[in-house]
C-alpha cells in the first residue's frame, strides 16, 4: 500500500526504532495508550504487545478494514480500539478509557506537530506523557537545548518538561523523508503554572512577543515600565532569550 502524501504519511519500518520508543514509555499492562495515525500497525503491535490498551486514531480509509483484521483478537479482547477519524476533531474527554489517565505515543504527521501538541496538551484529560516521532529540526526548538526558545518551546514546556531521546535516521520510514527525525518525551505534564495566570493571556502574550523573535520585546509587547521591572526583565530582551517564568511573570502582570 502506498502512503499518503496528503496525510504525511511515512511508515516506520526499523524495529530497533520501536523498540527505543517502547522503552521510552515505559508501559505498564493495562496502561491506556492513545496512538495518533497507526498506519500499518508497526508500532501498535509494540505497544500490544506491553500489555497495554490501545485506543487508536486513524484518518485514512484504505487502513481501517487492514488493521481491525491485523487485530482482530485484541479488539475480542478489548485492548485495541480502532477510530476512524481526524485527530484535530478529536477531544479525549467522551472517552471513559482515557479518563483514568493516558500516555500518548505516536509517529505523527510532522506537519501537524504544533497542533498536535498543542490539542492534547490543553485539553482534558491531559495525558501523563508523550512520546512522538517529529522532525529533528522541530525536536531540537521544542527542547531548545541551546538556550534559544522559540514558541513552540514556551508553548510545551508551560505544560511539561520536554526531553530529546534520540536522533532517528530517515532510513527508518518508508516512504524516506527528505530529513531525519526524533522521539521526544514530555513528562510532568500538569496546569500547575496557570493558577496566577489563565491560559488565554499566556498564551496571547507569548504570541504577541514572538511575533517578530529578533525585535525587542517592548516592540512586540506594550507594557507599562513597572511590568519589566517588576519581572527583572530587560525591555531590550529578545523573546528568544527569556525563560519559561519570565512568560508567565509577564502574562500575570499585563
């Protein structure tokens, strides 16, 4: 079957890849895992094979039919739930499955990684960690090891601590994408940082400041004197040089 190019479809096919990302997780038996785009059932049947519970998103047509045959005996079983849809119509909290808790672990369509993440990071139940395969480029902004954030990186780790697990070589998918990839981990995922601030003006602040990441920040951002020094931050900083508590000192004073 070929894929999609439509969907971002590229299948991973290196078992030593699956077996990192298994390892990764850390599943237990029993435990709920929502995998986003399934494809060919590559790393689904890892995950089955933990024992845990899959609940699986897939859009594509031709795949449905594949994989309720591939695993047929988990869906007898009630561990592998297969639903045919779009993941950016999908909300977690009509499902009583997820509701005790959740690990999501997918290869996902890296042109959906900022959305992706973002969905399932604001909406409840949040899941308890994530495990996806983005583009390499993409993963090293969202952990912003080298002290340059961006907004995808302020957007994550407002929620979670985002980790860089391992640099993923294109040969490991078919059809091969023109770059390598990455599995990033994101753990203590909570809402524990908008209890002075609400989502909404975080968010809106931290949209405006990187508006234009090279300017100045005052800029991009008109705030009264007293806010920057109040926040100990300098009105000449560059949205890329603050940290996480500087974005949220700014979003609670403005």
């Amino acid at each position: 079957m070929r894929a999609k190019k439509s969907l971002g479809q590229n299948w991973l096919v290196d078992p030593t890849v699956v077996a990192t990302i298994i390892e990764t997780a850390a599943l237990r038996p029993n435990e709920v895992v929502l995998e986003i785009g399934p494809g060919q059932g590559v790393l689904t049947t890892a995950l089955l094979a933990t024992g845990a519970r899959v609940l699986a998103i897939e859009k594509d047509d031709r795949l449905i039919d594949v994989l309720n045959r591939k695993f047929a005996v988990a869906r007898e079983r009630k561990q592998f739930t297969l639903i045919h849809g779009d993941v950016l119509d999908f909300l977690p909290q009509p499902h009583e499955v997820l509701a005790g808790g959740y690990q999501l672990v997918a290869n996902i369509p890296y042109y959906l990684t900022g959305r992706i993440l973002r969905q399932f990071l604001t909406n409840e139940p949040q899941p308890k960690t994530v495990t996806v395969l983005l583009q390499k480029e993409v993963a090293k902004r969202l952990v912003a090891n080298d002290g340059r954030e961006s907004l995808l990186s302020m957007a994550t780790k407002v929620y979670g601590r985002p980790r860089y697990v391992q640099t993923v070589p294109a040969a490991a998918f078919s059809p091969q994408p023109k770059v390598d990839s990455a599995i990033v981990s994101i753990d203590q995922i909570n809402k524990d940082n908008f209890r002075a601030s609400s989502e909404e003006k975080f968010f809106d602040c931290l949209k405006r400041g990187f508006a234009g990441k090279r300017k100045m920040l005052r800029n991009n951002l008109a705030l009264a004197p007293n806010v920057w020094s109040s926040c100990q931050i300098a009105p000449t900083a560059r949205a890329e040089n603050l940290t996480l508590n500087d974005w949220l000192c700014l979003a609670e004073k403005s």
